[in-house]
C-alpha cells in the first residue's frame, strides 16, 4: 500500500488527461443510450429520438444533481 501514492504520482498529466476525457466520453454515450431509450418508450417520433442521439456534448462542461429520497420518520 506504501507504494501506490508513489505509482499515481508517477502518472504522467498526459495520461491522466487521457484517462478524463476517456470518462467523459463514455458517460455521454451512456446518457445518450439511455436518453434515447427512454424516448423509444415513450414513442417519440423518429426525428425526435434521432436529436436526442446527439445530446450532451462530451466538450462542453455540463452540471447535473440529483435527489436522494429518505423513507418518512427516520
């Protein structure tokens, strides 16, 4: 365990940089899958499922949240 804070110091910022934008990527094509899914199951006209295909764009900074729901009297 002592070595790893040596190995990530190790990783160069052309790697890591990589390995973000690799993330992002993927995650937008997650949200789009999903996106357009939920579409499909709504029966959203074609051209309507074909814009949502290209939402979310991996280059520009998108902020999301979301909400927690605890049971009642806890």
């Amino acid at each position: 365990m002592e070595e790893l804070p040596k190995v990530i110091r190790d990783v160069s910022d052309k790697d890591l940089w990589k390995l973000r934008a690799q993330g992002r990527q993927d995650l937008v094509k997650y949200a789009r899958q999903r996106l357009v899914h939920q579409y499909q199951l709504l029966a959203a006209d074609p051209e309507a499922v074909s814009t949502i295909r290209q939402a979310l764009d991996p280059q520009i900074l998108t902020l999301g949240f979301a909400r927690r729901f605890t049971g009642v009297g806890r």
